[in-house]
C-alpha cells in the first residue's frame, strides 16, 4: 500500500546557481507570490514576518498551484485537501500529504528575491 514517491533534482550536485525571481519590494509582509523559473517551474515565495522562505510551488500530494493556498502563524495551508505545511523545512503538518515541499535557500540581495540552488533541474518533492 505504500505511495510511490518522486523526487526530482536534488541538493547534492556540487555547483550551485543564483537565480533571480523579483524585486523585494513587490512582496509585503504576509503575502506570498510565485514565480516561473525558466518558464516551467514553480517557485513560491512567502514574506512571514519580514522573512523570506522559497518552497516548491506545487503541492507534494497532488498537483496543485499553492499560490491559491492560505498562510497561518508560519504555515501554508493547500486548500484542495487542507493539509498544512511548514514554511521552515517544508514539512507536512496535516494529512493527506505525507511527504516535504522541497524548500530553496533564499534571500533578499540588494532589493532582489533569489534563491540559491543546486545546478540542474529544482528539487521538487511529488507523491505518485
Ligand atoms: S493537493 Fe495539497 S493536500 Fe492534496
């Protein structure tokens, strides 16, 4: 009965890449705003209190763009089955999901949002 899970990219690749999202400006305390990597990957970016997290963008339970989601007290909550998770390491808090959000080092250089990342393709942490 065990889910399948997926994890796509990974943190152990050796040569890191600084990728820029958007002005720091454009995000207010307890706001959150995805951001297209490449086009293709999600990356949402949440300001809690004055602080940044970056976490995938996608739900690890199913796929689901979490910029619909809601943040409470350093929590996201995915409103399509109501799990929540935690802004910190990504961790599932609530069922169904069971596994991480995968989470991107991230910060606020000379006004610009970026995250810090392995080379190669973003981790992102899927159930099958
Ligand atoms: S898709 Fe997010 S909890 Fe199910």
């Amino acid at each position: 009965m065990g889910r399948r899970v997926r994890r796509r990219g990974g943190r152990d690749r050796g040569l890191s890449r600084t990728i820029d999202l958007f002005a720091a400006g454009e995000l207010g305390d307890g706001e959150m705003r995805m951001a297209w990597v490449e086009g293709s990957s999600p990356v949402l970016v949440v300001n809690s209190g004055g602080r940044l997290h970056a976490l995938q963008g996608t739900c690890s339970h199913e796929y689901f763009e979490l910029d619909r989601g809601f943040l409470t007290a350093g929590t996201l909550t995915c409103p399509l089955h109501m799990s929540r998770f935690d802004l910190g390491d990504g961790e599932p808090l609530d069922p169904p999901a069971v596994m991480p959000l995968a989470v991107y080092d991230v910060r606020d250089v000379d006004g610009r949002v970026v995250i810090e990342v392995p080379d190669g393709p973003l981790e992102v942490n899927e159930e099958g």
